[in-house]
C-alpha cells in the first residue's frame, strides 16, 4: 500500500490556540477535515462558565493525499507540521476518527463521560487555588456535583469540600477496566 498516492486520515500538529485557523485553510483546499471539540464548565473568578476547547489541544486532522496535498498543507497559516516521520507523514486509522466521531452529540461537541469516583479513590485537584494537592475521596455531597476529599499532606490531612469537577482520579487507584480522565 502506497500511502504517499492513497486518501487517508493525517493528524496535523497546530501552532498553539490555532486549530480553527488551520482547519478553515485546510477546508479552503476542498479536504475534509475533522476538528474535535469538547464543552466544558470551568469556574473563572469564582464564576461557572462554559468554555469550548478542542479535544486534542495542538491537533486536528484531515484527510488527503499526501503526494497532492502534503505541501500545501504544510504551508497553510496555524499549520506547524503534519505528524509522521521524517520520511512521509504517517496516516490515522479510519476506526480512530470513526470512534471519536461516535461520541460527538446533537449539539456538536465530543461528550467525555466522567470517571465513576469511588470512596478511597486518590484524586487530584486540577483547579482553583488548590491545584496540584493530592487527597482521598471521603465522601459525595447530596448535589452530586461536589464532593469532600482528605488532603494529604506531610503530617496533616484536612477534609476540604471542592467541585467534583476540579478533580482527576490519580492513576495508581484505577483498575484495568477504568480510564484517567478529566472529571467534566
């Protein structure tokens, strides 16, 4: 399989905050391109907002041939470089693009399904003034949005009450079957 003369699916590596920028060059070439995005509720100052960010900061992808295309794409604004090896860019598995497409809803965005937390879990706190402390999940308040935690710390624990969505389950607590991912 020759796949310089073949269609396939190509990750593009963006410079950074420029996807939409280089997916709207690349469509301008007649490509298809797939530019995942997530929405997501983040407190900014205290306020709950919602922001919309890519799935795969820094990357989009299109589909091409690349002894057609590889240049123009390599010159088209936001573009940085198109992933592969030095040889030839290397192509993305049709079944990849497919997967993530099938979580994308009505609305449009990828919905990421949050981690089931446990009593015990390691959790890390990914936002707020507190980000980067580790703690244990102790309990889930009635909301089901927050939830209270013991920090661990050298020689002090403190239960803290923080937003569900400002932790990440550590990865030393999963089993096989879950997945680290943001809790949304």
């Amino acid at each position: 399989m020759d796949y310089l003369r073949d269609t396939n699916w190509y990750a593009i590596h963006t410079h950074p905050c420029r996807e939409t920028v280089a997916a709207m060059n690349i469509e301008r070439l007649g490509l298809e391109v797939f530019f995942p995005r997530i929405r997501q509720k983040k407190a900014v100052w205290g306020v709950e907002k919602t922001v919309i960010k890519p799935l795969f900061p820094g990357y989009i992808f299109a589909r091409f041939v690349p002894s057609t295309y590889l240049h123009l794409i390599h010159y088209a604004r936001g573009v940085r470089r198109v992933v592969g090896n030095r040889e030839k860019p290397l192509p993305v598995d049709e079944e990849i693009i497919n997967s993530v497409r099938s979580g994308i809803n009505d609305e449009g965005y990828v919905q990421l399904l949050p981690d089931v937390m446990r009593r015990g879990d390691r959790v890390m706190v990914q936002d707020g003034p507190l980000q980067g402390l580790i703690g244990r999940l102790d309990e889930e308040m009635d909301d089901r949005s927050r939830v209270v935690i013991l920090l661990e710390a050298i020689e002090y624990q403190a239960r803290l009450l923080i937003d569900r969505r400002c932790l990440k389950v550590q990865a030393e607590t999963l089993g096989v079957a879950r997945n680290c991912k943001r809790i949304s």
